[in-house]
C-alpha cells in the first residue's frame, strides 16, 4: 500500500514539473545582503564570531534538493499539502506566522516560554548578545548553498498564496533550499539548550515546530527544513572554535544562573 501510494505521488510531482518550470525567480543583487569576509574590519568583527569562510561549505556535502521527479520530491508534496491542513487549526497557524519573524527579538518571544526564561535585550543582556552574534554568523552558513541551487519555493511552484503574503516578494528573490528559518530556529535551540542542558528537551521540540512552521506557512519544503537542522548542526559545531563565542557563552550561562539561583558550572 505504502509503495502504491508513492508512486502516485511521484508521478503527481511529474504532472507538476511542467508548472514549476514555468515560473522562474529572478535574483536581485540589491536583496542581496553584505556578508563578512576575512577582510572584514572590526565593525563586522562585532557582529559575527566568525566569518563566511571559516563555516562549512554545505555544497561540498549536503545533498542537493530533490528533483522533481522521484520519491524524494513526492514526500516533499505529501508534507506540502500536510501543511495546508495544518492551516485549519488557528492556533497553529497563528504560531507558524509568528514564526515567520526573523528579527532576534521574534526569535527571543518564539523560545523564551521553553527556555523558561523571559529573553530580552533589557533583561538577559548577555543571553541575548549571544543569540545576536551567534545566529547571525549560523545564517551565513546558507549563503552559498541558496545561491547555488536557487530552488523555488513552494508557493511559486504550486501558484498558491502563503499565510504571510507580504513576505512573498522577497522570498522570491532567494532560493528555497536550506531554510534560513530553520537554520536560525534550530540554532538558537542549541544555543539555548547549552546554556541550560535541564530544558534541552522542550527547546529542541520547539525548535523542530519552528521548522515545521515554515511548511505550514507555504515557503519551504519539509527538504529545505531537513536540510536547514543539518546545517545549522554543522555551524554550530564550528562556532566553538571561536573564543569570543566561548567567552560570550560563558558570560551568557553565569546570567542565567544568576538570574534563575541556578549554580550548575558554567565551564
């Protein structure tokens, strides 16, 4: 049965492929936004950990997305239309467009409540310059990868609105494929998660419903989101080889503790 109901699939996402290449995205150098370099100056030193060469090229390992032929892409369709029910429950639908901020302070509201703590530029300073810099380095782990395959989002490719359409002219400028969103969501779930190990487990399920939320919306692939946990795995492995993160952690988890009468070590 499970094998019949793939090949139906698959050969929907062949009756589709003829619509799907018929809207092509244009790219524009304006949206397009500055990424650190080894030639960056102090300024962007303070913003990012590290730099864009310094992270893992995911084009040299990350699969590439699913064609539009084949089982790959159909379980890509089935989620897509898994999504579109997801829709019907208001109070799912109100989360995944509230997941659509991409701002820190969204991603701040979004894992506060599993965090357990109220995260804020205000109140947990240093938790909250951690997750700046930290998830602005983990997003440049994408550039290369959406530039390099450019892949269409699913609301270009079905011609079906999204829940956020004011978003919807900029997302066709950039490729689909990983999902920034999930990469930033995912990130901040570790991030999190290090600093207090005891709510890993609440934070790392709200960071899959993060990803999980921008299917539902209509802008990614459940393959982009896929792609986006492994990437932003990979970036943060890395970001701790940088001693301003380790540094920047450490202070992050002494405020924590103090802030919640925690006394874990914060080594």
């Amino acid at each position: 049965m499970r094998h019949r109901m793939t090949s139906l699939l698959a050969a929907l996402a062949i009756s589709l492929t003829a619509l799907m290449l018929s809207v092509t995205p244009a790219m524009s150098l304006e949206a397009q936004p500055r990424y650190p370099s080894k030639e960056s100056g102090s300024f962007l030193d303070s913003l990012f950990f590290l730099d864009m060469s310094q992270l893992s090229d995911l084009t040299k390992w990350l699969p590439a997305p699913p064609d539009t032929i084949g089982d790959a892409f159909a379980y890509d369709l089935m989620r897509y239309f898994w999504g579109k029910t997801q829709r019907h429950d208001t109070e799912r639908a109100s989360i995944a467009i509230g997941d659509a901020d991409f701002s820190i302070e969204g991603v701040s509201d979004a894992f506060s409540v599993p965090f357990g703590l109220r995260i804020s530029e205000q109140e947990t300073p240093e938790i909250y310059t951690l997750l700046k810099r930290a998830l602005e380095t983990i997003d440049l782990i994408c550039v290369m990868p959406k530039d390099n395959y450019m892949r269409k989002r699913p609301f270009m490719m079905m011609q079906e609105p999204t829940l956020t359409p004011e978003d919807e002219p900029l997302l066709s400028l950039s490729g689909s494929y990983p999902s920034a969103h999930t990469i930033r969501g995912w990130g901040a779930a570790l991030l999190l998660a290090e600093i207090c190990p005891a709510a890993a487990d609440t934070l790392f399920a709200r960071g899959i419903m993060y990803g999980e939320s921008r299917v539902i919306v209509g802008v990614h692939w459940q393959s982009d989101v896929d792609a986006g946990l492994s990437a932003a795995t990979a970036a943060f492995a890395v970001l701790h080889t940088s001693e301003a993160f380790m540094r920047q952690m450490t202070k992050a988890r002494e405020e924590y503790n103090r802030l919640t009468g925690r006394t874990e070590d914060t080594h």
